[in-house]
C-alpha cells in the first residue's frame, strides 16, 4: 500500500485520514490536510484494493487510480472483504511506521469513516475518531473503550442515508460515544461547513 506521510519533530499529536470509496490518498488529503494542526504526524494511506478508472479521450487516454477499503454487496447484505482485513494492515502499518506512541486521532470519510473505528479498536494510542458522511456498525464493534467516536453528516446526504447514520450513532456503546453533529443544507461532499464542525471538534 502507498501512503503520504507527513513527519514533524515536534508532534504532540499523530492523524490518520482514511479515503472514501473510489477514491485515492491525494484527492483526501487536498481536502483535509489544511485542517490538521501544526506540530503532528499525518499518515493518508491508499486504501487496499485499487480500482482503476480509463480517461475518456478528450482527456488523453490512460488510466486513474482509486482505491476501495473493503467490498459490501448492499444487494445480499454481505460482505464479500470485510472490515478486519483493512484494519489490521492499518494496525501493522501504524507500528512500523512508529506511529503507536502518540495519541492519534482517525479522521474517515465515508467508507474510511465506517472502517475508522475498527481501526481505533486495535491501537490504544488512538483517542479520538471522527467519522464524516458514514454509519457506524455499532453491533460489530468489540468491548474497546479507550476511544470516542464523533459523527458529522450532511442533513440532505444522497449518498449515506442520514436518518440511518444517526439512528446507528445514538445505539453505539455509550461509553465510546460522542457527539453526532447534523449539517443543515449539506450533502455527501466536503464543504467549508464540514470543515469548521471538523476544526471545533478535532483534538
């Protein structure tokens, strides 16, 4: 797996961004980097598996490459790769990395958003998860309570339902609950309102 990782001698703190579906470290990262504060570590990995996408013509031919974490079949309601095997290549990563020191906060973004807390349950560094357009899977998470988890959805959200996400939020454990922020007039796509809940809420 590719990563972008930012390294600052001074971090008091360390974050790791997960993409959403079909997407790829550099599109997160030049919408969510600007929020992270100075004096940190900063990890954007790729997720596991690339999904490429052929340009049409017009734009010269060749290929993009995006990334899925895991695959879910919402037909059938099954998995056909599930949660465990991204989070423990993100646990292994963040050793290696030397990453399990300080305390870390997740930040995911859709499908990043739902793996988020999987993540965080392996790393007892990590104190913090915020989870941005996503449902959490409350009745799959284990007994780890050295996190909290913070939600923010757009109230008009086409793509995660919103009524969904925050029937989910309200039944997680409430000893890893946080807070869940509804956007009023916003959808799935990161906006300058989704970035200021996510200043005010960021450690």
């Amino acid at each position: 797996m590719e990563y972008d990782l930012r390294l600052d001698s001074k971090a008091k703190r360390n974050y790791l961004i997960l993409h959403g579906f079909y997407e790829n470290s550099s599109l997160i990262k030049s919408k969510l980097e600007h929020l992270i504060p100075k004096e940190s570590n900063l990890l954007i990995p790729n997720a596991c598996f690339p999904l490429p996408k052929r340009r049409s013509p017009a734009k010269g031919g060749g290929w993009d490459l995006y990334f899925s974490w895991y695959f879910f079949d919402e037909s059938s309601q099954s998995f056909y790769v599930e949660y465990d095997f991204p989070a423990g290549i993100l646990e292994k990563m963040i050793k290696e990395l030397n990453l399990d020191k300080l305390p870390l906060t997740i930040i995911g973004y859709s499908q990043g958003g739902y793996l988020s807390p999987f993540v965080a349950e392996r790393l007892p560094n990590c104190d913090q998860v915020i989870g941005i357009g996503c449902s959490y899977k409350y009745n799959m998470l284990s007994e780890a309570n050295h996190y909290k988890i913070e939600g923010i959805h757009g109230r008009i959200d086409d793509k995660v339902d919103p009524k969904n996400a925050g029937e989910c939020f309200s039944k997680l454990n409430s000893e890893i609950k946080g807070e869940f922020h509804m956007l009023e007039n916003e959808g799935h796509d990161l906006s300058e309102h989704f970035y200021n809940k996510i200043s005010l809420i960021l450690k």
